[in-house]
C-alpha cells in the first residue's frame, strides 16, 4: 500500500500507566493520495506487481489481529480500514511494555531481509521513572534496498510518536520531541527518508517525575 501512494504518514500513540501498562495505536494515514488510490485498487497490476483489493487487504488485517491477540500480556486487538479516506489502524492493551518487546523480537526472527539491528537490547523500557526507546533498525540495509522511484515516494512521508504519561515529563533526548502544556504528553515527529537515510532517529529517553 505504501508503494501506491505519494505520501503518508505512520502514528504510533502509547498511553503508558505508572505501572507499565498501557496502550497502543498505530495508524497509517494515505489519505493525502486517495483519489490516486482509488483510481489504482481499480487496476489489476501496477508496475507489474498485483494490486490487492479490499477483501485481500481486510484479510491480512484479520490475520495480524489474530497473531497480535495471541501473545501473552496483549488484549483488546482491534483494526479498522477506512477503503473511502484511505486511513488504517490497530490497536492494542498491553500489560507492560515486556509483551511489546516480544512481538518485536518475534518480527526480528522473521527477517530474512536483514532490516532489523542483530543486538538483543530491548526495543523499549519503562520503569515508571524513565521511559527509553532504542533504534533496531538496521538503517543501511534498508538504505540500500530503496530504489530511486521508492525514494520519491518516502520523501513526505512521516513518522510521529506521541507518548502520554500519568505523571508530568521532566526531559526527553531526542531534540526532535516536543513536550505538550501540562507535560503529560511528548510528540516526535521524524521524516521517514531522514530516519533512513540516519539523519534523524527515533531513539529517546524520557524521565518522568514520580
């Protein structure tokens, strides 16, 4: 789907309890390009490559649902596809950021294209007082991997985090992170060609005030 569209733009939002558990949602938004991807979901193949409908694309968002749902310490999984805005997003409970960590890992073992960084440091950690994010990305592999025409695809595209806590954020590392009024809530907004490209960086570390 990223490939039909000129731009987009990926949300992460964590709602994060004291005690580690929380809430996530991911939405991918292409509804800068819908009236070019309508106009493609009514062809069969684009660029060679088939293009897939509705029912193969909800099928494969089931199918993520189920395996999200499966894991320990995950509930609540739910998806929604909007074909008319061009606006998907899944979402999720956790019962601490261990039952996230897992699911990365488990995307880790099935790379077989080298995309994701070999170290076994965890993918995020939150005690209560300090919130950390690492960066396993291996950036020059997927560096390498994209073409000129996918370059030009990335090029608006984004990719914004936004964290909200129980208690008030002190600092955060990444000088990309704004922290809202009332200091509960820090956005991060990188674009996806400088994260790749390893001009920007998703990695931070929060500290909160207990």
């Amino acid at each position: 789907m990223f490939t039909m569209g000129s731009c987009f733009e990926i949300i992460e939002e964590f709602n994060l309890q004291s005690d580690g558990s929380g809430s996530f949602k991911m939405t991918v938004n292409l509804s800068q390009s819908k009236t070019k991807l309508a106009s493609i979901m009514l062809l069969d193949s684009i660029n060679g490559s088939k293009v897939p409908d509705e029912k193969l694309i909800l099928s494969k968002i089931n199918q993520l649902e189920e395996v999200l749902g499966g894991y320990a310490g995950i509930s609540e999984v739910k998806s929604n596809a909007n074909f008319d805005d061009f606006i998907f997003t899944l979402s999720c409970n956790f019962q601490d950021v261990e039952a996230l960590n897992t699911i990365a890992n488990h995307i880790k073992s099935m790379d077989k294209k080298n995309l994701f960084a070999t170290d076994t440091k965890p993918h995020i950690t939150f005690d209560g007082a300090t919130f950390k994010r690492s960066q396993n990305f291996n950036l020059s592999a997927i560096n390498n991997r994209i073409n000129g025409e996918n370059r030009e695809i990335i090029k608006g595209a984004s990719l914004r985090t936004i964290l909200r806590f129980e208690n008030t954020i002190k600092s955060a590392s990444n000088p990309a992170s704004k922290i809202s009024k009332n200091k509960k809530a820090i956005m991060t907004k990188v674009g996806i060609s400088d994260l790749i490209s390893n001009k920007a960086s998703v990695e931070n570390t929060i500290t909160i005030n207990k």
